[in-house]
C-alpha cells in the first residue's frame, strides 16, 4: 500500500494553531496589547471598528522591528523572547510562543508598518491568509502599527460563530482592563467606531483603577499590601457594601500577567464571609508577585491558567492579608453601628411593603375559591390582577409560548377548595382560614390542590408574576412611579453608560425618572413604585451585565429584557422565609399570570405530584 501521510502545507498549520489561539476579535487584541509591552512602548493606542470584526488596530511606540524581523515575525515559532526552554522558567516578557503573528495572519488581512528608531525608514508588510502581498520601505513614526481586518474572512463557519457586537465588544474591553491595570505606568487609549472609550494617562494603581471604573471606585478601595518569602501582594479589595452583583471587578495579576484562579478567588470570598449580600460578589485589583521558578504559565494556549507550587500556602497567606485589611479599615459588621439595615437584607419583604402601594390588589381574588381567603394586610403588591390580564395580555409582544414543552396551565390544576382535617391541630387553627400552603426550606411553596400537591419554587414564581407585570407597565406605558426625597446619584464607566442610555426610554416607561444623564453619572429622581430605592444600583448593574453578556443581536427586544432584568432582581430569594399570606399571595399571583407554568428564563415555576404518585411511593 502506498504511504499516505504528509506535512500539511504551512498555511493550513498555521489556520489550524489559529483555532487555539484567536477564539475571538478580543483574543487578537490581547495578543497585540502583549505584544506592544513586550516591544517596551510607554504608548499604546487601540482602534476598533464593529466589535472588531472589521477593524483591531494598535498603535505602539516601542522599540519596532528591523525589515527582516519584521518578515520574520509572521513566521511560526518565530520569536525573540526565549532561545531555550529553560528560558521559560524566567521568563519576563507575555509572549514565548511565537505563534500569535502567525496565527493572526492566517486568518485576517493583516498590515503591519513598524521601524526602529534610528532607522529612516520603516516596513510595509502585507498579508492576507498567510500569503504576503507586499513589502516595501514607508514612511512611518518609530514603533509599530498592526491592523488586523476582516478576521476569520476565509473561515466562514468562525465569523459566524460570533457572537453580536454587544458580546464581542465586552469580551475586548474585558482584556482591555486587564492588560491596562496590569500596567498603570503606560498610557493607554481606546477607540471604538471613532469615538474615545478610555484615555488613560500614566498614574499610580489607585488612579488607574478610578480612570477605568468611575470616579465613585476611589472611595471603596481598601489598599491590600503583604510581603513574605514566598509572596508579595499588593493591590484593593472593594469595601463590601460596594459588592457587585457580576464578577466584572475580579482582577489577579501574577507577576503582572492577568490569570483566572478559582482556587485564589475563594480564598478571597472566604475573606469576605459574612460580610456580602447574597448572591454579590467582592471587587478586586490584586498583584501577586512570585518567584517566575515557582509558577508554570505554559500549561494554556491563552496563558490565563498558571500553576503554583505551593497552591496551600498562597491561598492562606491571600485570604489572611485581605482579611486583615478589611478590618483595619473598619470594615467588620460588629463595628458598624449604623449600617443600613436595607443593606444588609435588600430583599426584606416587608420593608417592600412599606414603599407599595395597594389600591391595584385584590387581595381576596383566588381564581380557584368561591370563598375569600382572610385579608389580612401584609404581602407583596402583584402589579395587576386576574380580571385585568385578559385584557393586557394581548397588549406584549415576544411572550408567545414556544410550542413543544407539555405545558402545565393553571385551568389544569385544580385547588382544593375546602382544606377538612383541621380539627386534628385545632389550637393552631387560624381564625379566618385553614392553612392551604406551606414553606419548605424557605425555598420552596407547597400548595394542596384537589389532585394532590403542587409544589411552586419561590424564586422562579415571583420572578414571573413581576416578569409579566413589567411588561405590562412597559407595553402599556402607564407605570406610576414615586418621587424620591432625595435625587439618587449613580455613577457609572462609560461602557456601562451604554447599554443604560440604550434602555433610558424603556426604564422611563416601568416608572424611573432621569434628572440628568452624564457620559459618567445618573441622577434619578423617581422609581417604579414597588422598587425600593435600595435596591435601584442593584437593578441598573444587573441589566447592565444582562445587556453585555446575555443578549444575542437577533430578536433583541429591549423591553422584554428589561422585564427579565429586573424581574431577576427584585424577586423573592430563595432563603426568604414568607408568612403564610405571602405563600398565598404567591400562589395566587403566579396562576394569574399569562404563562405561569415557567419564568422568564423559561424554567419549570412548579411541579404537581397526585394522590396516585403518593399512593405509588406507598406501595
Ligand atoms: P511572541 O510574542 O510569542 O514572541 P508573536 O507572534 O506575538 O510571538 O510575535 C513574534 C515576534 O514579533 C515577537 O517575538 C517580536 O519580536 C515581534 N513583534 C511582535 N509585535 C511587535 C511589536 N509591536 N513591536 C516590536 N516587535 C514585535
Ligand atoms: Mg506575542
């Protein structure tokens, strides 16, 4: 049989090591980014265009490549940085690999123009998948100027698989911080479709840090510092009341090189334990220096893994430096005296009710009793009831069911109407009504109904009672909202203004009311009724991270994501203990709605287990 192996062709080798190392526009800007530091620029610029789809270009001031270097780099394990593999265990430069170039020019038309200082003139290189169009002697300042345009243009199926500009753009300015705080002493600029997104001037880290997120970071920082033998951090955590509901914050550099640490992440969160809101995550910004012969970096192709030696060690070391500081600055509970209590428990149920209105509550309605259940005050407001929805439901767009899930209605289910048994436990009958449901594990609600019992989860039900309700104000426009004492002022990065501003018309309709709107800061002067003031930057964080993280382009409908957004936030929790009238409110609530059977994010509200599943279980 004749031998059939052969050498792929370079161009092919080199489209396959792309797939490893350019997942995204992002992954190319973070190889650029390290590339320029690697070149020791003090100046570093990037330009986009759609997300990078169409246009990455970084501008450098660094040290440039002679003609040949600049040939060569587009070569495969084409590097200066190391000679030998012992290098890579000092390795003091982002790059080793030689792959990068390479990789970027397979699939992307590339144009690189580069000169060294003391040359007159510079090179013109072109590529396009690989093959070199031309080369030639410009015209061009010291340093180096790479654009990569139209990536993936000759891989169909990866430009597909993008995700919409929203996505990718946020996956670039991800890396964007990263490389930008592991380096406050060089200038960095962003452009996206031309306009500024960051200037960064050359600063000390706590500016830096500020220059990126919004001037309202400076006042949370808490400075970490601790030096041993084996590590030396330096670096913030934010203070806990400032926590954030997205990880967004969450920076560890390792002899400045951004890396993912579930591990070293935990240690922090322990630091933090029983200081955080549920469900909130700390802030950040930490510099962890170590002996380059006790970390291996090589173990992933994108090189935000590492391994430690002496994992044990760090993780103690961490959690009790940042533990330290938080108390130092005063940070612990048992000191703060007048903490606000709306703080500490956002999702206190009766505090809510406080700021509700009850006049659209009907309380006594139950679609599924003739006799009233006891109306005692108390309980959530439903933003409507039963005989309303009929005529709104018609009124939203973007609900209709999807068709293949075996729905559960609610006309299915049927309630038992009148509890018997209550003699057995007759001192704790309540006057007014037999108890019909009960809390498990403050999670759960469980229900009797005529065929057996249903079992509703909290979380999800609620979720989808304010989902509808939302829509309905949103669709309607006729939210109510009530007027705050005071003005609430937010401050925010101009990319998270983005998605704020995209949504101003929409939020307006459920009931805020903007005073003014900076390229940086809010001030608010209403809220919708049933949202309390404390939990307004909880909601406009949320949705800012729905927008930039969940959100495809295709059948993007603003409204309906605000409604998930920030029905997501002010639902009940799970661990939130309802009284019995809560539970009952619940219920009825959830059968109410349009489509009780799942929440917003399409999940199971409740499931209904009959007498016969019982009697089986029994046999
Ligand atoms: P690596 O960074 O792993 O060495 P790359 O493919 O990213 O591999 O780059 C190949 C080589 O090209 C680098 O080693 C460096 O010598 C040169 N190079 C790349 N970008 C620049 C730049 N912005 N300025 C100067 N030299 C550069
Ligand atoms: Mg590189």
């Amino acid at each position: 049989m004749a031998d059939i192996i052969q050498l792929l062709p370079d161009h092919v080798a080199n489209q396959i090591a792309a797939g490893e190392v350019v997942q995204r526009p992002a992954s190319v800007v973070k190889e650029l980014l390290e590339n320029s530091i690697d070149a020791g620029a003090n100046s570093i610029k990037l330009i986009v265009k759609e997300a990078g789809k169409t246009l990455i270009q970084i501008i450098d001031n660094g040290k440039g490549m002679t003609p040949t270097d600049a040939r060569l780099s587009f070569e495969r394990h084409a590097t200066s940085k190391i000679r030998s593999a012992e290098d890579l265990f000092s390795l003091n430069t982002k790059g080793f690999r030689g792959e990068a170039l390479a990789s970027i020019a397979a699939i992307a038309h590339v144009e690189l123009k580069t000169k060294q200082d003391q040359d007159e003139l510079g090179t013109l290189i072109e590529i396009e998948g690989s093959t070199i169009r031309s080369q030639e002697m410009v015209v061009t300042p010291s340093g180096t100027s790479l654009s990569v345009k139209n990536l993936f243009f000759n891989i169909p199926a990866r430009r597909n698989f993008l995700k919409s500009n929203n996505v990718e753009l946020r996956h670039i300015v991800d890396e964007f911080h990263r490389v930008a705080l592991a380096h406050p002493d060089i200038i960095f600029a962003m452009y996206h479709n031309g306009s500024e997104s960051f200037n960064l001037p050359e600063s000390n880290y706590r500016q830096r840090i500020v220059n990126i997120f919004g001037g309202k970071t400076n006042e949370k920082l808490v400075p970490v510092e601790e030096e041993t033998e084996v590590l030396k951090i330096s670096g913030f955590v934010g203070k806990p009341e400032f926590s954030k509901r997205t990880k967004t914050e969450q920076f560890f550099f390792v002899n400045n090189r951004f890396i993912k640490s579930a591990y070293l992440n935990h240690a922090i969160n322990s630091a933090f334990e029983g200081l955080l809101k549920e469900g909130s995550h700390p802030s950040y910004f930490l510099n962890l220096t170590v002996d380059p012969k006790t970390i291996d970096i090589n173990i992933h192709p994108t090189k935000t893994e590492i391994k430690f030696d002496d994992e044990h060690t760090l993780y103690a070391i961490l959690r009790s430096s940042v533990k330290h500081s938080l108390g130092q600055f005063n940070i612990s509970p048992v000191l703060d005296f007048d903490r606000d209590n709306n703080l500490d428990t956002p999702y206190d149920y009766k505090s809510k009710n406080s700021l509700t209105p009850t006049v659209e509550v009907d309380r006594s309605f139950n679609p599924f009793q003739e006799e009233k259940i006891g109306a005692k005050s108390g309980g959530f407001s439903a933003p409507y009831k039963k005989e309303s929805a009929n005529q709104w439901e018609s009124l939203y767009v973007g609900l209709e069911s999807k068709g293949t899930r075996t729905e559960q209605t609610f006309s299915e289910v049927e309630f038992e109407s009148e509890p018997k048994n209550a003699s057995l436990f007759s001192e704790e009958k309540e006057i007014e009504t037999t108890q019909t449901t009960y809390q498990l594990h403050n999670k759960y609600i469980i229900s009797t109904i005529k065929s057996g019992m249903m079992i509703l989860d909290q979380n999800r039900a609620h979720q989808r009672v304010l989902y509808e309700g939302f829509l309905k104000h949103l669709t309607v426009k006729e939210a109510v909202s009530q007027q705050l004492l005071f003005p609430l002022n937010l401050e925010f990065s101009s990319t998270e203004m983005e998605p704020i501003l995209q949504l101003k018309v929409d939020l307006e309709h459920t009931g805020f009311v903007f005073s003014s709107f900076t390229d940086s800061s809010i001030e608010i002067t209403g809220v919708p009724v049933n949202v309390p003031e404390s939990e307004v930057s909880i909601i406009l964080e949320q949705l800012i991270s729905d927008v930039e993280q969940e959100v495809p382009d295709s059948n993007f409908s603003a409204t309906d994501l605000l409604a998930k957004s920030m029905s997501k936030s002010l639902a009940i929790k799970t661990g939130q203990s309802l009284t019995r009238f809560e539970q009952e409110h619940l219920v009825n609530s959830l059968f109410a709605c349009k489509e009780p059977s799942v929440s917003p994010t399409n999940r199971v509200t409740f499931i209904t287990m009959s007498v016969d599943d019982f009697d089986k279980k029994f046999m």
